[in-house]
C-alpha cells in the first residue's frame, strides 16, 4: 500500500513541476558576458539604453554607434556582407528598425550580441524581456497567446520616447520567441515589413511530447503529460493544446525566413518544416537549415546565418535611401 501512494505522490510532485515549469521557467541571471557587454558597449559599437513600457516590461534600446565605430562582430559581419557584394551604408547609420524576442529560459541581454551585429548593419535594435522571463512583472509565459502585443507596443512607445520614425520596422524570435513573433505579426494592425523565425514550433503539445518521450518513452510520456497540461492550464487559464503557431502562421502576409538546425532535437526540423508549411503559398518565404546544428548552437556554428539574416532584413526592412544616409535619431 505504501508503495503505490509513494509513486502517486511522486507522480502528482512531477505533474505539478512540470506544468509550472512551463507556465513559469526558471528566470536566467545576468551573465558576465551581459554585463560586460552593458558596461562597455562602445566596445561593441553601439549605444545602449535601458527603459520601461507603460506595462512595465523592462526593454533596451540599441544603436550604432554615432563615430561609426564597430565592434568585431559587426567588423566580421560587413566584410562577410561586403564578400557577398551587398551595399552598405556608412557604419553608423540607421535605415530601419529590429524587434528581437528572445526564447524560452532567455532574456533580452541573450540578443545583445544579435543586436551588434544588426547594428553593425544600419539598423536600429530593440530588445525586451518576455513574461516569466528575465525581470518582467508578470510570472507566467503562453508562448504568444497573450504576448502578441509586446513586440509592436515596444516599437511604438520607444520611437514615442526616443523620437525616431517607427517604420520601417523588421521582427526577428528565436524558439518561444519565434512563436511571440509569429503572433505579432499576425495581429490585425500590424505594421511588420518582414518576419525571421529561428527554430521555432508549430505546435507546443507536440514538441512537448516529443521531448518527453525521447527521455522517458512513450508510455510515462503520456502519463507525465496529461498532468502537466492540467498544471499548465490552471495556472495560466490556456490549455496547452491552443497553444499552436501554425494557425497565425497561416494568416501571414508579409516576407517570412525561417531558419532551422538540422540536428535540433527541442523542436525537432519536422516541426519547423510544418510550421513553414502552413504559411500562405503566394508570400515569399525561404527555409534555411544550419547543417548539424541543434536547438542551443543553431547561432553559434560556423554556418554564416547571421549574414543571411542581416542580407534578409536589408532587403525587406531597409528604407530605400542611398547609401550613407540615416534616419533621425
């Protein structure tokens, strides 16, 4: 008798783990590198400036810098651009602007290094912590579902704040971020001229279930689940099963890049195809896989993703003056 009222217990601890893990992941400190990179971010070849939403998400402001000083990742990033003969304005020049959304267990300070290069570029970048992330209020994430309005809320308010033209604007997420990206995009009044998405789902009950069954097998997987879905939608008032970025994907009108590790095994490519897959067939849209890489180097590898990325959004985001030119600050 004992014994089946431990495994209850032990199974009733894990269902209500898991399912709060989901709706509220462990928040990532600040790292050494985040700090180093605030404390010293003409290094970098950008300026930097922390603020708040009217909502209080807590938000950075990154620009290139005004000399036109690089750091050596936005050195590295327009040689690779040059290589590739895409015309540059001068370093320091600002054509547009970048919302980046960081993934699940991230934070804004994750994209700094993102937004050096994007900088680098002639763009203007904008970074937020998600809910149940970094140091936002709020203590729970729905992947999208109730964080659509973030994204387009920190443009406008930054370029109310800072005084900058809000468009032409582009929106890049990675992961959970990617879905957030996905549902702001969506949204009826968006202004979004492109969207890129990195390793990012169709469904999450299926890339749940796919994580599970990998480490515990399909049978505990089902059981582990159902108890973790019910977790989930008591804390967060969502089932898991709405949770889907396939259906706003599909409502997409704008230019789409996804970009997917081969050997990702979070969500695996099979999700990330599907999710391509259901965007509307006449927008233009391009799939990129990063040879062998998985969930947690798909940006680290020596595949040059970010140049693809930057060459996409200079395409699609970049206002059309010449050269050398820039927007107000």
């Amino acid at each position: 008798m004992i014994l089946p009222i431990l495994f209850l217990g032990a199974l009733i601890a894990a269902w209500t783990w898991a399912g709060l893990e989901i709706a509220s992941p462990a928040r990532r400190p600040l790292q050494d590198y985040h700090r180093e990179f605030l404390d010293h971010p003409s290094g970098h070849g950008v300026k930097i400036t922390a603020f708040r939403l009217s909502d209080q998400t807590p938000c950075l402001l990154m620009e290139p810098a005004p000399d036109g000083s690089l750091g050596k990742r936005g050195q590295v990033i327009r040689e690779q651009l040059h290589g590739q003969s895409v015309p540059l304005a001068n370093a320091g020049s600002i054509l547009g602007n970048v919302v980046l959304v960081h993934g699940r267990n991230g934070r804004k300070e994750d994209y700094l290094l993102i937004g050096e290069r994007l900088c680098a570029v002639g763009f203007r970048c904008l970074l937020a912590d998600m809910p149940a992330h970094g140091d936002h209020p709020v203590k729970v994430v729905t992947f999208g579902l109730r964080e659509a309005y973030i994204p387009g809320l920190l443009l406008k308010e930054a370029a109310a704040k800072f005084g900058f033209s809000p468009q032409p604007a582009g929106l890049l997420g990675m992961s959970m971020g990617g879905a957030v990206a996905i549902h702001a995009a969506a949204q009826p009044d968006a202004f979004w001229k492109t969207l890129v998405v990195i390793s990012s789902f169709d469904r999450l009950d299926l890339t749940l279930e796919n994580n599970v069954k990998r480490r515990v097998g399909q049978w505990l997987a089902a059981l582990w689940l159902g108890g973790a879905e019910q977790v989930y939608q008591w804390r967060t008032g969502i089932p898991i099963a709405e949770i889907r970025s396939d259906l706003p994907a599909s409502r997409l009108s704008l230019p789409v890049l996804m970009c997917h590790g081969t050997a990702d095994r979070v969500v695996p490519m099979d999700s990330g195809l599907r999710l391509f897959a259901s965007l509307n067939a006449k927008i233009e849209k391009q799939w990129l896989e990063v040879p062998g890489a998985d969930h947690h180097n798909v940006l680290i590898t020596d595949f040059p993703i970010y140049a693809t990325i930057a060459r996409w959004m200079l395409e699609h985001v970049a206002s059309p003056a010449s050269p050398g030119s820039s927007q107000s600050r």
